[in-house]
C-alpha cells in the first residue's frame, strides 16, 4: 500500500466476473455528489448558509474501451441488462499495479447503454452507467470509496498473513459497517471468501470475520461477483483488514476483493 | 522534495544490457575504449523540452508534475579499418537491446515515467573527441511528481 499521486496507466476496472484493465481506455468522472439544501437567509446576511441533503448521487460515469478479438471475451458486456445492477470495481493503484490497501470506488449500478463502434480498424465502445445506486447502501454507507483487501490473483490456501491498516479508518475501530464487493475470474470448486478485521493489532492471531461481508460457500467454478454488507449498519470494523478464503472443494480461486468502510451514519 | 536527475541517470547507468556499458553523468568519457561499446549521458544537449505543471495550489510545497527529455549517446563501434559496415549489423542488435531493457523495466527509480521516445540520429555518431562511431542517439522522456 503506497500513498501519493499516480498514474493512470496504473487502474484497474473489474465489471462483473471480467477484468477490464487491458481493454478500458478511460472510465470517469466518479460522480460523488451529495445534495445540497440552502437555509433561508434574510437579506442582511452576508453569507449564505447550506447543509448536506441525504441524496446522494453516486456514478463511474463513462467507460470507454476496447475490444478484444477473441469472440466471447469483453464483448460479454453487451450482455449485461439495463434492468439489473452491475458490480464494478475500479482499483487505483499508486504508482504501480494495485495492491491491498490502495484506494478503490465500488458500486452497483446499471448500464445504462452500451455502443461500439468501427475505429481505424478497432472496434471500440462506450458505456454509460446510470447516477442511481442500491438505496439501500446509499442510505447507509453514503460512499464508494474504500480499500482494496485482495488484489487480482489466485489462491490455493487459506490467508495467515498480516493484513493492511484502512487509511479509511484513521487508526480506530469505525462503527459504521460498510460493505464489501468481489469478483471471481477462475476458479474449480466450492469455496467462502470473507472479508477479515482485527481492532488490535496487525497479526494473524488477531484477525477475525467481519461480521456479514462473506461470499458464504459459493461454486466458483462459475465466475461470481457480488456486493454484500455487514450485518447491520453499525457493525464494528476494526482499523486492519484482510482478505480470507476457505476451500472447500476448490483448489484456486483467483479474485478480487474490496471493502467500503462507513464513515457516518446517514 | 527536489528533482531526480541525478538520481535517475544513476538508475539509467543501472540497467544491464549484454555487451554495452551504460555510464553515469559524472562518467561521461572523452574518447570512449574502443574496445567496447558505449551509452552515457549526451554532452551538448543532454536535457530539453523541460516543462513543469502544478497541480495544486502553494509555492515551493505545491505539488508538480516535470517532464523532460534525456538524450544519450551511443558508440556502439569506432570506425576504422576492419569495422565498416560489417560490424553495423551487431551495432544494432546492441541498440535493439538497449531500447528492450528499457522497455522491460517495471519502473525507474526517481521517474514516475521512462520510456524510449526517440532515436534521432542513427548511423555514424562522434564521440566527445570527435572520433567517428557507428552508433545513435537515445531520447528518454522522463516524468517526476515533485512534491
């Protein structure tokens, strides 16, 4: 986990069960909007006051790519409906590929239309997702900003490694719950992906499930994603995170996991 | 936070590539070994395109964002009896393999960004004393976050 600027060479957009990061050219702006009210003011005053409405606008924007020239690969995202949300997950990596702990914008949102076009001999395409979002996350984490738990990458065995200190979190336990995403890419059997927290310290011994925020036991022969939230609002979730699989079945499962971290309760 | 350059040509002359010596700003020779085969900073117009953008607001703590161009020398071959034109084939296989060794780089210390950009002039190249090489002229595009 680095901190500083970056570039953007160094993101990475995971839509559904593809990984996007080869074919997006650019993906914006992250609408983060939160309505604004003004008070009645009398006309001596000279300032004007405004607070924050519970509305919240809450988009990716745009994403621009290109397709690849095996048939059946990105051009799957043609196939996801209006009528449903999709899961995306656009990891920022800080100078390098991205890594746990780097900042990440997570959502569930519909696409709203997709368009590809013939260009100078690619065929490139355009994707617009919708400013709507689950109310209910909206209502209850008001954010899409969190931290990458587990990079892209297979794994053959449970974690018993340190995680990473949320920056989010600021050194303390939060008590605002939050909500984690995933998205599967191969994998051979059954398995649960958890996301783990520790309040004390940063060891293996201390880590232990987050309350709610599991796959629960799912085949991932299949490609799977997904968004799920601690079990309520105002779970506790201590300042160290870590990613955890249990293998059932399965013997690798490659994935990428990330989690929200409430910050206020809306 | 002060720039890099320096930092970055040490990184430069870091790089290992078969049969070539990558030297360092403060190793630049005036008549090469012509023995072997040289790339080092280049004297008269080592550093252009300079510019430098803030990025936020505040003087000297702003953030910013300098990119320029470095531009090295290579001297693959001095020319002379017995090494015309027949020694210009593996004068460009050592090239190819400095352009690859760059490529191959996950990152430079002290850049942000480093890549080839340019080979401006490729053939006959003078050293600092004027001899004759069979060689070329590197140009890296170089970008540093300051701050």
């Amino acid at each position: 986990m680095a901190t500083g600027r970056t570039l953007g060479r160094y993101g990475r957009l995971y839509l559904n069960t593809l990984d996007m990061g080869s074919y997006t050219t650019s993906i914006g702006p992250f609408t983060h909007e939160f309505e604004v009210i003004p008070f009645e003011t009398p006309m001596v005053d000279e300032v004007r006051g405004y607070m924050l409405g519970r509305a919240i606008t809450i988009s990716p924007g745009k994403v621009n790519g290109v397709l690849h020239a095996r048939s059946g690969d990105v051009p799957m995202v043609a196939q996801y409906p209006a009528s449903t949300n999709s899961i995306l997950t656009y990891a920022v990596g800080i100078r390098a590929a991205p890594a746990a702990g780097d900042p990440v914008f997570c959502t569930a949102a519909p696409m709203l239309n997709y368009l590809a076009t013939e260009s100078g001999g690619a065929v490139t395409f355009t994707a617009d997702f919708a400013d709507t979002w689950r109310q209910t996350y909206v209502g209850k984490y008001g954010t899409p900003w969190g931290a990458l738990v587990h990079a892209y990458a297979a794994r053959t065995a449970a974690n018993s490694s340190a995680g990473f200190d949320d920056p989010l979190a600021s050194g303390a336990t939060t008590n605002f719950g939050g909500y984690m995403t995933y998205h599967t890419f191969t994998g051979d059997g059954t398995a649960t992906i958890t996301v783990q927290h520790s309040t004390t310290t940063n060891e293996n011994a201390s880590f232990g499930d987050l309350g709610g925020c599991t796959t629960g036991e799912l085949d991932f022969s299949t490609n799977r994603t997904g968004i799920v939230e601690t079990t309520t609002a105002t779970t506790a979730v201590g300042r160290y995170l870590r990613w955890q699989i249990a293998l059932n079945s399965a013997n690798t499962v490659t994935f990428v996991l990330s989690f929200v971290r409430g910050l206020r309760a809306y | 936070m002060a720039l890099a350059l320096l930092t970055i040509t040490n990184s430069i002359a870091a790089i290992s590539v078969t049969n070539v010596t990558i030297l360092d700003a403060d190793q630049i020779p005036l008549e090469p070994d012509s023995r072997a085969s040289y790339l080092f900073p280049k004297p008269n117009g080592f550093l252009t395109g300079f510019s430098l953008t803030r990025n936020s607001q505040g003087q000297r703590t702003a953030l910013m964002t300098v990119e320029y161009d470095l531009h090295y020398t290579f001297c693959g071959f001095r020319i002379g009896k017995g090494r015309m034109l027949e020694i210009y084939a593996e004068m460009v296989t050592r090239v190819m393999a400095i352009i690859d060794a760059a490529l191959a780089l996950d990152g430079l210390t002290g850049a942000v960004e480093f890549d080839p950009q340019d080979i401006p002039d490729f053939g006959v190249i003078n050293d600092p004393a004027g001899n004759a090489w069979h060689g070329c002229e590197i140009t890296f595009h170089i970008m540093e976050f300051v701050n």
